[in-house]
C-alpha cells in the first residue's frame, strides 16, 4: 500500500479513537462506556484469536488465559507495587500494558511449543487445559493487604488504579487490527497462510514452520494479554470466575461466525455477537420489567431456524450457482426464516403452556451463541465472510465498478 | 526500504505520545479517579470509616430513585427473590403510609447473577443510572465490590445480607440491617461450646466466598478462646459437588462438631457426604445455610443440625405479623428465608431516611441513615447512629427438624449476652 | 486462612487415611471410567473428541431424577410420606437414563456431527463445543436449577456402610471404649431425667446445666477413647452405592470388551476405526456402525449419570456434566484414547491422583490435577498408558 494512504489511515484511525472518545465522554452514561470498552476488548479478543487460529490455522480454542493473564499481571503489580513508585495513573496503565503484553506473550510461547508435536484436536485441548489450569493457579493464591482484608485469587480482586479511557482500549484495538493486517500482508503472513495450507507443504517450500507458529501464538496471546490489562484497569475488580471456559468459546464463535482468516470478519462478528445480547437485554416490556420471551415465540424461532439450515443444506446440495446466485439464496432464506419464525410464534401463542412460559431474553444470550456456532458449522462453515478482507483498494474497486456501471447508463 | 517502515514508527510513536498527553490532562474522569481520595480506600484507624468525597447522585424532577442488586438468577435466587419481594412489600407499605408527598419513590432492579462481578457491574449502572442509593446484595463478597464502587461515587449501600465486617468498613456511606460475622461466630461458638459441649470442632470452609472465610475464621477465634480446639480446616469452592476427600482429611482428626460455614446449597450434600463417610458429629453453621432447600439436599443427614438466624416467623411482634400478612397477600405463603423480612428491613430504613433527607441527594441521604436511630424493623429494632453501619441485632440459634416442622428456634442471643 | 495458604508446604500427611482414600479414588475414578468409555469409543470410530458427552451425562441426572419424581420422591414431601424404593425402581431409572441418553447421543450424531464427516476437522470439533454449550444453557433455560435439586436418599434402597477393618486394635482398647460408654449412658439417663422437670434443653436451671456438663464429659471422654482406638486400628468405609458403581463400571466394561472383541458388530467397530473408508469398501455400513457406537457410549454415561445422582446425592444442576466430562476425557486420553480397558484405568487412576491431591491438603488444585495430567500424557506419550508410544508428528 502506498505510503501515503498508510499515513493517512493511521491519522485517521488516531483521530477516530480521539473523537469516540470524546463522543463517548460526551454522550453517553458510564454503564454504556463500559459497554464501548468491553466491546473494544471483544475485538481486540478476537482478532488475535483470528491470527492464531485463522491465519496460522492452528486449533487454540483456550484464549481465556491469556486475557486472564494480562489482566493478573496488572492486579498483581499494583497490588504490590502500585503508589510505592512514582509512576501513577494513565503512564503507569502504558507499563502495565506492555508488562502484560510481555507476559502473555510469554505465555503464549508455553502453549505454542506443544503446537509443534500435535495434531490439531489435540492441540484445541491442550490449549483449553492450558487455560484452565492458569484459572484454578491464580484461585488458589491469596494474598493479604496492608490494611488486613483478605485478597485472594478465589474471592477476586481490586486493581487500582481504576482508568476507563474509551479511546485508548479502541486505539490498542485499532493497533491490533494493524499489526495483523500488516502482518498478513508481509512476507511473514504469506508463510502463516501456506502453513494453514499445508504444513508439509511450506515447509519443503523453506517456510521454518516451528518459528512461524510459536510466533504467531505469542503475537496473538500478547494483543490478549494487553486487552487483560485494559479490563483489569477499567473494571477495577478481577476474580478467576471472570475468565472461564465459556469466555474461550464465546471468542472463538465471533472468530468462526465472522469467518477463520477475515480479520474484517472478526470485527463485523465481534461487534455483533457483544451488541445484540447487550441490546436485547436493555429492551424493557411495556411493563418496565426485563423482555421477555415467550415459549411459543421461542419454539418459533427453533423450528424456523431448524427448516431453514435444511433449506439451505439441500440448496447448497442441489444446486452450483454463481456467488451472486449463492448469496441471493441465503438472503430468500433469511428472509424467510423470518417470516416464518414470526408466524409460527404467532400461531403457537394459542397453545396457554407455550405463551405463558417466559424465558428473559438474556438468558437466551448463550443458548444463540451456541445455536449460531453449530448453524454457521452446518451452513456456511467458512464463516459468514470466509476469507473476504476489506482493505483500501477493494472499497476503490467497488467505486469504480459502480462509477463504471453509472457511466454505462 | 529502510526509510518506508521507519517513517511510520515514527508517526506512531508521535502521535501515541500526543494522544497520552491527551489522555494525561485532558480527560477528566481519569484525573478525578487517581485522586486516593476518590478511588482508593485509604488506610484506616480500627473504628473511623473513611468518607466518601465524591457528590453523589441528585434526584431529577420529582422522582426518587432507588436501587436494589439482588441475585435475581443463579444459585442465589432463592435469597434474591425474597429479599426483592420483602423491598417491593416496604415499598408498597411507605406509598400507603402517604410517601413523601409530591414526590414519587421509584425502584429500580438490578441483577447479581449471584455472582460478584455481575455484582459490581449491576451496581455500577444503577448508579450511573442516577440512583440515590442502592439496596443490596446478600452475600458478603458482591456487597464488598458494590460497597467499593459505592464509595467512588459517593453513593450510600444498604446490604440486605452481608455480615462479613469487611463489608460496612469499605467506606462510611456503607450500611446494614443484619448482625455482623463477629458476632454470629462468637454466637456459634458459644453454642458449640456451652450448649452442646463440643472441644473438637472441625471447619470446613467455602474458599470462594468471604463471608464463609469470615464466618470460619471468627468461628476459629472464640471458640479458641473459650477453651475449645480447632483441629483442623479444609476448603471446598462454590459449586463442587464432591466432598470425599476433604471429609477424610477431617475424619482422621476426630472431631466431635463440624462446622460449616458455607452457603445451603453446598452444606446439604456436605452434611449427606460427612454421614455418609461416618462422620458422627454435630453439623453447626451459620446463615448461610437458612433455605428449606437444605432439607431435600441434606436429608436426614442434617436433622439435628444448628444454624444462626436472623429472625423467625414464629415471632410475636407486631412488625412480623404486619409483615407476614403483608406477605401472604402479596406472594403467598410464609417467606422461605429470612432474606425477605431483611430485604423489607433494608428498604424501609432507606425509605424512612428519605423522608428525613433535607434535600434529595445521596450526600443527604447518607447522613439521614446515619442518623437512624431505634428504627421499629420486622428483623428487630434497628439503630445505625454511631454504630459503624452495623446495627444491634439478636440472633437466633435454630435446629433443623424434619419437615413439617422445619426450622425451630432454640435460643435468642442479644448482644448484651455476649457482653458487647 | 493463612495468607498464601495455597503455596505452602503441606502440614505432615497423615498415613492413616491414604487406604481411605485410595479407596475414595478408585470409587470415584469408576465414575469417569463409565464416562471415559463413551469418549474413547467415539473418537476410536469417528476420530472426534465427542465434547457433548458431559451434557448427554448431565441429561441422564435428570431423567434419573424425574423418573424418581415420577415415583413420587418429590422434594418438600414429609419424609413419612415417601413410597419404598426397591431394586425394580432402580433398574427402571436406569433403563430410562440409558435410553434417553442413547436418543439424545443417536440426534447429536446424526444432525450435528454427520454433516462434518467430510470438512476439516476443526469443522467437528467446533460443532461439538456448539452442541455442548446449546446443551448446557439450553438445560439452563428449562430444567430445574434454582435451587440445583438433589435425587432424594431413600431412592437408593442400599444405604448401609460397609466397613472393612484392615489391622485391628488391641483389646485394652475396646474395653476401655465399653467402660467409657457405660459411663456416658449413665449420664446420658441421669440428665434425660433431669430434663423432664426443666422448661427447655437450652433454658437450664444451674442443677440442670450441672448435669449437662456432666454428660457432655462422659461423652468427651467416651470420644477420647473411641478415637484412640480408631487411631490403632486402620479401617476403611465404603457405601454400598459406591461400591455398586465400581461394580457395575467394571461389569459394563467386561460387557463392552466382548462386544467389541467377539462379535460381528464389535468386528465392524475395530474395523471402522482402523480405517474408515476401507471398512466401507468391505461392505460395513458404516452410519449404522457409528449409531450403534454412539448409542453404547451414550448409554454407559447414561448408567454411570443415574448412578452417581442415586447413591452419590449430588446436586444436579445443567452444568453437572462439565468437570466430569472434561476429567474424563483425560482420563481416556490417559488409557489411551481408543482403548477400551485403557478408558477404565485411565478413570480408575484419574479418580485416585485427584483424591491423593486432596488428601496431601492441595485440595485447591484438584482440578487442575487432570489438566496437568492432560498435557503431560499429551506431551510425553499421547498414545496413553496403553496405547502405542509413537509421538504424532505433523
């Protein structure tokens, strides 16, 4: 990319973290700030995850413990050493964040080596174990205060200082973005990609596979551990109970959904998967309690989804079409499932067991996210945009095709 | 080659030094919170609580907001739903007595999710929600992080609950309306040591929360100083469902009392797993285990089985039979746990300090629960003045019975017994 | 607790307890075997790491439990009121956890995991952690949780304590503890009488507290010397429950064994996992075979889910099948994924290190005890105990 447009995004991207923020700070109350940060984290989360699963190809379904890490190392120095040295504030969150980065990092370097020796489902458990057993570690040691409070990793912890700045946790996210996307596009993402390929394959080809893979680990398991940091600083209280398995899986569904190697895909599938929950839980009944749904909507919506992956299953099956063809195909059926959806709701809503069994929406929260991991692996296991990247000069294609199109008449 | 990739380092690192500089001077929430005044909980002398600085909330127009965090899900519902029913009972019963006139008190619920960051954040929302202060929560570990972000934003917490001492020293805005761990380990030890004439107490303690560290380590202290022998602890988490190992460890060491200082749901198959190992002692504990849920879990095992509590519906005061009228109407039935009449008790003194308020904000509104004084409550009489947000309250020494018995109150306890 | 409590050396151990324990883990370790055979097979046959397994286990608790229900051992019902339990309710529970775990196994297989038969391998395992999670929090949405409920004790009709007396304590001992006892009965008698002119057990008069206290130390003294002989003398207690899960694990896994090693269908089996599509090639239908496969493991969780809900009494939440479902997997793992009587000493053995975890006074890291395992086997031998010693190179 010219350098021109490098420094032009890079200004630009500065500028957007400066004006969120100062919207954020304008806008909106310190709950929703909280939800802009912890969305921010959610990227940052997943785009990393990305590198280590979707560009390197390898299986790290544990990513947990890294952000637990990260944020550990930050509530562990302030717990000893923070307003003893004289850095205070935002200067010591900026230590903080490449202390934690490093020990990610390090850590990342401890689960990549076993990558070099198994295979792939193998590897998922390793990781996952891996995560696990930094989980039960950090609960098991305690720690006293000066003041005579018990501190322990089980009964969780404070973290001073509290800093909640919206801006710096999009800027590390945006910092994210780059170093992967430029890491793909360099020679270095090449050789990831052909280890994705085919191991064999790259490294007859001169690729030093091993090197390649723990490296991609310790990146990706850094912009992890940075994103701890940040959580621990701005939610001032972290406890094991805040990074458990399902906290690996979450990510690992925005990286699946978005599509395994789209970083844009990462983003788009972060952002969503963290606001739809998030909103739906917000929406309040005309009652002012929490929504709710009703069995009869709720069953619905299973048999709509249910006939519509066996739609799209037997289209896929029956017929080739072009991607535009394709893409026409999923839409008629989302569409359709809608519909459909709504209907049947409808109709149930007659049955008295169906539409008095209330279910609040939030809790519906995991039951969508492990629905939408197991219809996206039947449906479109690529990911909704595959391997689809947005970058600069698709968007100037796309203008100038539609330019083209106008000029055409 | 060199000069492309160096140029852009140095972009990024000039303007990540401008926006720090941004950030250092320009942004006013990260300044306000490096204050130690406003975040951070100072050291502090044994009895004077440090006060909050920050403003607080202030009432908008005519509505009066107040918050409540109760576990609404998780293994804590049981507490959460009474605690929220008895707060909406208070409610109801304050607007029938004529309210504050002109203005309207509004409820506003959050959810633990009985568990602590959920806690926080729940919390954190109200008040930023513009809440003038916050009932809640029922265990000790969420009060302390709703406490903690309570006192950053000089919002005042009355917990329902929470009898942890740690819990009313996060900050001077921090209150109560149930007696204090202190006091209901000396009650227990006493018990185990007079009543039941118990010298080898084993504990068993839920890691995982603080108030049940607490209640163990309290528990530990008088009963050592009474003469008896702790002769051994082990540790258990929130949600484990086996127990085998721990209960031999115990076992070897011959105790003749076993006291668990946990929550119901993990006490019942504790108690059934200890029967079960051959553990033939008496069961203790605190109010942690009230739930009638402990006699399905903990069978014929936990029969026998005493417990501190709060208050009893079989009282004869006319608080609790207001109360249990009141109840009957609205919910049905008799409230399973005393987290009901509790949750009334929080909202009540909150609503009457309101009354009190000079004016509508939560800097006044903290001064006026301090102020409380003699406060005719369904859990007893309550007075907060002077007291470092710990009212003096009796507790009961209850045994668990079969049912249709259930809970039987065998002993009152008041603090003058104690000599405190 | 003493700050850093978790990091310290342990106080000394205590020897008289570790045959105690050794047998708390083996009876807890027959639990993940039962389980562990469900995985092994799967992944023998399919290569998949079956993550839904726990849930099918979590799902055979409560049927177990509503079938009790079905009986009319409801919770808040006056303990008089219970109806006799018996063997035949027993094997009812348990036919129907078998049976519905085995649907629910046969459903998983057929919609979510057959579809991927031909995708990448990741594809799998991701479906298998969806189902897994739809499962947990689906449960979460319908089944009883809050409070978790508990099977009701007088379900399981066996509940006697086996005790085994391994070295016995001199006599001096026992007559000492009978001379003892003699004493506290005869207290025991002068307060009961005392009490019958006293307001309340804990409202005593100074002559009644006098007695009390005289009771109280017959009784002490009564303890005293019991526990000394239960210190000379090493014994071990085992429920009958517990031991017929031990039982049944090893009569299921006999079972198993001659299925696969004598039969057509265990030909098929053996021949599906060595080679997929040559076992095809040969006329084995292999959809049938993997249905066939995944309704044996579903229904040995099933078995072993009922089991543990009747004669252990957990509380049986939606998430029941987690811990034990991810312990059991490394205890395959351990066996040697794929092998049959490996599955059983990799739970056997599983069960005993974590208990011995506890009994040194780490019970903190208990689980930590089969993550631990998990890579170490994976790391050094990831063909298991008793599997081969090749290490999987890419």
């Amino acid at each position: 990319m010219a350098l021109r447009v490098r420094i032009a995004s890079i200004l630009a991207g500065l500028a957007g973290c400066w004006l969120l923020d100062v919207l954020c700070r304008g806008m909106l109350r310190e709950s929703e700030q909280r939800l802009v940060v912890l969305a921010g984290l959610y990227v940052t989360l997943a785009v990393s995850l990305n590198l280590i699963n979707g560009i390197a190809g390898q299986f790290s379904i544990g990513h947990a413990a890294f952000y637990q890490i990260g944020a550990y190392t930050a509530g562990y120095l302030a717990f000893f050493y923070y307003g003893r040295l004289p850095l205070q504030g935002v200067p010591w969150l900026i230590a903080m964040l490449f202390l934690g980065m490093g020990t990610a990092a390090l850590a990342g370097l401890v689960v990549g080596l076993p990558s070099l020796r198994l295979r792939g489902d193998y590897l998922a458990i390793v990781t996952l174990g891996f995560g696990e057993i930094i989980r039960i570690v950090v609960q098991a040691i305690d720690l006293t205060a000066p003041t005579g409070e018990q501190v322990g990793g089980a009964l969780g912890m404070n973290v001073e200082p509290r800093i909640r700045i919206v801006g710096l946790v999009w800027l590390f996210a945006l910092t994210c973005i780059a170093v992967t996307r430029n890491l793909c596009k360099s020679s270095h993402g090449l050789a990831l990609l052909s280890i994705r390929e085919d191991e064999i394959a790259s490294a007859a080809m001169g690729v030093q596979v091993p090197k390649m893979k723990v490296a991609a680990f310790m990146i990706g398991s850094a912009f992890a551990g940075g994103a701890g940091v940040l959580l621990a600083h701005s939610e001032s209280f972290i406890s094991p109970s805040m990074f458990p398995m399902d906290l690996s899986f979450i990510v690992l569904t925005m990286v699946v959904l978005g599509g395994s190697g789209s970083i844009t895909g990462a983003v788009i599938a972060a952002l969503t998967l963290f606001y739809v929950p998030e909103y739906l839980r917000g929406l309040k009944a005309p009652d002012g309690t929490a929504l709710t749904a009703t069995g009869a909507s709720l069953v619905g919506w299973i048999v709509a989804v249910v006939a519509a992956v066996v739609v799209v299953r037997w289209l896929a099956f029956r017929f080739r079409g072009t991607a535009r063809q394709r893409a026409m195909g999923y839409l008629a059926t989302a569409v359709g499932l809608l519909v459909v959806g709504r209907a049947l709701g409808w109709i149930l809503s007659s049955v008295p067991a169906l539409q008095q069994a209330e279910y609040e929406v939030q809790k519906l929260r995991m039951v969508i996210f492990a629905g939408s991991l197991i219809v996206i692996m039947l449906v479109r296991p690529e990911g909704v945009l595959g391997r689809h990247e947005f970058s600069w000069d698709w968007l100037a294609r796309v203008l100038r095709r539609q330019r083209a199109r106008e000029a055409a008449g | 080659m060199h000069v492309r990739r160096t140029i852009p380092a140095a972009v990024w690192a000039a303007l990540i030094a401008g926006v720090l500089a941004t950030g250092c001077s320009g942004s006013g929430d990260a300044q306000k919170q490096e204050q130690p005044s406003g975040g951070e909980a100072p050291k502090t002398s044994a009895n004077v609580r440090p006060q909050p600085t920050a403003e607080g909330n202030k009432a908008e127009g005519d509505t009066l907001k107040i918050g409540i965090v109760v576990p609404i899900n998780g293994d804590q519902k049981p507490w959460g739903d009474d605690a929220l029913n008895g707060a909406q009972i208070a409610l109801e019963d304050f607007n029938k007595q004529g309210g504050i006139p002109g203005k309207k008190v509004e409820l506003v619920i959050g959810d633990s999710g009985s568990n602590t960051e959920q806690a926080k954040s729940a919390a954190e929302k109200l008040i930023s929600d513009g809440v003038l202060g916050i009932i809640g929560d029922v265990t000790s570990s969420n009060t302390i992080q709703i406490a903690k972000s309570a006192f950053e934003k000089g919002v005042p917490v009355v917990s329902i609950g929470a009898t942890n001492d740690d819990v009313t020293k996060q900050g001077a805005n921090v209150f109560r309306v149930c007696y204090v761990d202190s006091f209901q380990g000396e009650v227990m030890a006493e018990f185990a040591h007079k009543d039941l004439g118990l010298r080898n107490v084993a504990l068993l303690t839920d890691r995982k929360q603080a108030y049940s560290v607490g209640l163990s380590n309290n528990f530990r202290k008088h009963f050592e100083q009474l003469g008896g022998k702790i002769v051994g602890e082990e540790f258990y988490e929130t949600k484990q469902t086996t127990f085998t190992g721990q209960l031999t460890n115990l076992k070897a060491k011959n105790p003749d009392g076993l006291f668990l200082s946990g929550y119901f749901p993990e006490v019942g198959p504790i108690v059934k797993s200890a029967k079960a190992a051959g553990l033939n002692v008496k069961f203790l504990g605190g109010d942690g285990w009230d739930s009638k849920e402990i006699l399905n879990s903990g069978g014929e095992a936990i029969v026998g089985g005493f417990f501190c509590n709060h208050y009893n519906n079989k009282d004869t005061r006319p608080q609790v039979q207001h109360f249990l009228k009141r109840w009957k109407e609205k919910v049905g039935g008799e409230p399973g746990t005393t987290m009901a009449a509790l949750g009334y008790d929080a909202m009540a003194v909150i609503l009457d300090a309101l009354k009190r308020c000079k004016s509508y904000d939560s800097k006044s509104l903290t001064a006026a629960i301090e102020e409380t004084e003699n406060f005719p409550g369904v859990t007893g009489d309550l007075t907060l003045k002077g007291q470092n947000g710990n009212p003096r309250k009796r507790a009961l020494v209850v045994e668990v019975r079969p049912l249709p018995e259930g809970f039987v109150m065998r002993k009152a306890i008041e603090p003058k017994d104690l000599g405190q | 607790m003493v700050p850093g409590a978790g990091l310290s050396l342990a106080a000394a151990l205590d020897f008289g307890t570790l045959p105690s324990q050794i047998v708390n883990g083996v009876l807890n370790g027959a639990i993940y075997a039962l389980i562990a055979l469900g995985y092994t097979m799967v992944y023998g046959v399919l290569r998949l790491i079956n993550f839904a397994h726990g849930e099918v286990y979590m799902l055979g608790a409560y049927t177990a439990l509503f079938v009790s229900w079905a009986y009319g051992f409801r919770p808040d019902v006056p303990p008089d009121q219970l109806p006799e339990s018996s063997l035949a309710t027993l094997l009812v529970m348990m036919l129907a956890s078998m049976a519905v775990c085995a649907t629910v196994g046969v459903l998983i297989e057929r919609f979510a995991y057959r579809p991927m038969r031909n995708q990448a391998r990741i594809s799998s395992l991701i479906t298998a952690i969806g189902v897994s999670l739809l499962l947990q929090y689906g449960g979460g949405l319908f089944l009883p949780q809050n409070p978790p409920p508990t099977m009701n004790e007088r379900v399981n009709p066996y509940r006697q304590t086996l005790e085994l007396t391994l070295v016995g304590a001199p006599q001096q001992l026992s007559e000492v503890v009978e001379a003892a006892r003699r004493e506290f009965q005869a207290a025991e008698r002068t307060f009961e009488e005392r009490l019958k002119s006293e307001k309340d057990q804990f409202n005593l008069s100074p002559e009644g507290q006098r007695l009390r206290d005289a009771k109280f130390e017959a009784e002490r003294r009564l303890r005293d010397a019991e526990s000394k002989l239960n210190s000379a003398q090493v014994t071990v207690r085992v429920g009958a429950g517990r031991l017929a899960i031990l039982v049944a694990s090893l009569l299921l896994m006999f079972l198993l064994r001659q299925l696969v090693l004598f039969t057509p269908t265990g030909r098929a089996m053996r021949a599906v996992s060595q080679d997929f599509d040559s076992a095809a090639l040969m006329g084995v239908n292999v959809d049938r075979i993997v249905t066939i496969t995944f309704v044996i493991g579903s229904a040995l969780a099933g078995a072993g889910a009922m089991m543990t809900a009747t004669f252990l009494g957990t509380s049986i939440t939606p998430y029941y099948g987690v811990l034990p479902g991810v312990k059991a997997f490394v205890a395959a793992v351990l066996g040697g994924i794929g092998n049959i009587p490996g599955a059983v000493l990799g739970g056997l053995l599983m069960g005993v290190a974590e208990t011995l975890v506890i009994w040194a006074g780490y019970s903190q890291f208990a689980d930590a005890v089969a993550f631990v395992v998990l890579i170490v086997v994976l790391l050094f031998r990831p063909g298991g105990l008793l599997g081969s010693s090749a290490v999987e190179k890419v």
